[in-house]
C-alpha cells in the first residue's frame, strides 16, 4: 500500500487574491495547505470549500482518488474567483478550438447554402 501523501497530483497553482502571488501544490497535503492558509477567501460555510478538504482528508485516507481531491480543489478556488494553472489554460484554449470549429462549419454551411 502507498502512503497517500506522497503519490504526486498534477502541480496546480492557484492565485491568492492580492493577485500578486500563486501558491502551488503537487500533493494533497499541498492542497489542504492551499485550502487552510489565511490568504484564501474563504466564505463562512462555504460548500466548495469544504467539500474540497473533505475530498483531500477523504483521499489521504485512501477513501477517494487524489484526482478526485485535486478536482474538488479546482472547484473550489473556481468558485472563491481564483485563477487556477494549468486548468484555466486548458479550459480556454479548448474554448478557443471549439469556437475556431463553429466559425469553420457555419462558413462552410453558409458557403453551400
């Protein structure tokens, strides 16, 4: 069995909101330390947020996947308004590709009509 805590998760860095600084984590206890420092924006009873440490305790215990943690912290800082790298970048380029293949398909259809 591994020692959950030090499986890696895919490096996130997250902007604080002084905008000036990103914190970034590879592990899960990385995370919960995101989730837990005094910088973030934390709302009182905040679901996201709490789902997003439960998701991390739940998967140092072995009880979820350490993607699954990392996605709820996604959602969390998300929800908190926080830039989130590499997985904003991702979303937006993917945006950008599926808008660059409208654009081709209605100049076609329009091209045919």
């Amino acid at each position: 069995m591994h020692d959950v805590s030090t499986i890696p998760i895919m490096e996130i860095a997250v902007s604080l909101p002084d905008r000036e600084h990103f914190a970034a984590a590879s592990t899960i206890p990385g995370l919960m330390g995101i989730l837990m420092s005094e910088r973030w924006p934390r709302q009182l009873n905040d679901p996201t947020w709490k789902h997003a440490l439960a998701s991390c305790l739940w998967s140092l215990q072995g009880e979820l996947q350490p993607t699954r943690a990392r996605q709820a912290f996604v959602s969390a800082a998300r929800a908190a308004h926080l830039k989130v790298l590499p997985d904003d970048e991702q979303r937006l380029r993917s945006r950008v590709a599926s808008s660059r293949r409208e654009v081709a398909v209605r100049r076609r259809d329009l091209e045919a009509g």
